[in-house]
C-alpha cells in the first residue's frame, strides 16, 4: 500500500501557519494584517505628534506676544508648522483653529492697522503689509502671496516729497478663497468667496465670487460651479 503523501496543495502550501511566541499559530496572511495595523499605527502616532507640536508652538507663540507687548489674539486650536512673525503697532487677530505653514509675516505699520483672518484658515507662507485693514475670512487658503493695504511710497513723480500722497485701502478675501504662490494682491482689493487666484497673479480691484482670476493684470478667466453630481 502507498505511503500517503505529506505534501500540502499549493494554496495551503501558501497559507502554512507558523508558531507563534506563545506558542499557537499565525498565517502568513495574519501577519500582513498585523504589519499593516502596525503601519498604521505608526502614521496615526507621527500625526498625533506633528499636531501636538504645532498646537505648542502656537501656545508659546501667544505667550511671547503678550511678553513683548504685541498686540496679537487667536482663538482656540492656534497651530504652527512654521514661523510666524508678528512685527508692527497695529493689531493682528486669528479666528479659531488657523494653521500656520513656512514663514508668514503679519506686519502692520501704524496703531490703528488691523489684520483679521477668520476661523479653520490656512496661511502658507503669506507677506503681509499693513496700513488701514487686511480682512481674510474662514476656510481661506493663503499660500505664498504678497497682501498690502497700501503702496508703501507716493506714485507721484516727485514722490520724494514729504507730504507726497500715498495710496491706502483696505483688502478684503472673502470666505473660502485660495491665493495661489507668488500673486500679489494690491490695495483695494476685494475676492468674493470661493475664489481662487491663479500662481503669480496681480490682482487690482474687486472681483466676483465663483471665479478663477489670473494673469497681470488679473481678470476672471472662469466661473466656479457646485457640481452636485460628481459622485453620482
């Protein structure tokens, strides 16, 4: 009579259990679960440390401005991947939950300027100038933009006299609004919400809601929709 043969079929062969530390089995199947759960569990840490860093260094950032008498105020949830610099008279006020990311330089140039951002905003990297009002409201996204509320020098011809006049006015970006890198948003300039400004853009004026905006000078080269049915 034939011996009865040990070798196992080749999807069992695949699946062969090891032992394992304490002394039962696992399937090669089981530990690619486990690696899996494992790598996992290692991203979800290195987050958890990232946000903890940044939320302390928005604590130690709120801390230093009330030493130093800078007149600056956030909300809850202030976080900083970054720098963020704050130099001038004027004050500057983050809504709740405003993430910092590269270096962003809110910076005012008399008692009376304000810079406002609104809550679950995104800063990245974004120059500010500030004479009168700089107004960004929630859930915009500010990349690495120039924002000025003034030209900073007369454009007169003789602009070296000391009384030659300077152009103030005040910059609003509405809700939901993107900067793209690089544009420059000049004074007087109003985005309606939902907006985005297109990579080294010169924007002067006001311009829609809805809009894509490019170019120099920047004008509105497409409207925005709410495609309701795009996952349908």
């Amino acid at each position: 009579m034939a011996e009865p043969s040990s070798t196992l079929p080749d999807h069992a062969e695949r699946e062969r259990v090891t032992p394992r530390a304490s002394g039962g089995w696992r399937s090669p199947s089981e530990r690619r679960s486990l690696v899996a759960r494992a790598g996992r569990l290692v991203r979800n840490f290195d987050v958890v440390v990232r946000e903890g860093r940044a939320i302390l260094k928005g604590m130690l950032c709120r801390v230093s401005c009330r030493v130093r008498g800078v007149r600056f105020q956030a909300g809850r949830n202030l976080r900083i991947d970054g720098r963020l610099i704050i130099r001038g008279p004027g004050t500057v006020i983050f809504g709740d939950n405003v993430r910092i990311g590269m270096t962003v330089t809110p910076w005012t140039y008399d008692p009376a300027a304000v810079i406002s951002v609104g809550d679950d905003a995104f800063i990245n990297g974004a120059g500010f100038g500030c004479q009168r009002e700089i107004r960004i409201g929630p859930k915009a996204i500010i990349g690495r933009a120039s924002i000025m509320d003034t030209d900073f020098h007369s454009l007169e011809i003789d602009r070296h006299r000391p009384d030659a006049p300077v152009r103030v006015a005040p910059v609003v970006l509405e809700e939901n609004v993107w900067i793209g890198a690089q544009a420059g948003i000049l004074p007087g300039t109003r985005i309606g919400r939902n907006s985005v400004v297109g990579f080294g853009a010169v924007c002067a004026g006001v311009f829609p809601a809805n809009a894509v905006i490019a170019g120099n000078p920047a004008r509105v080269i497409k409207t925005l929709t709410a495609d309701r049915n795009r996952d349908a």
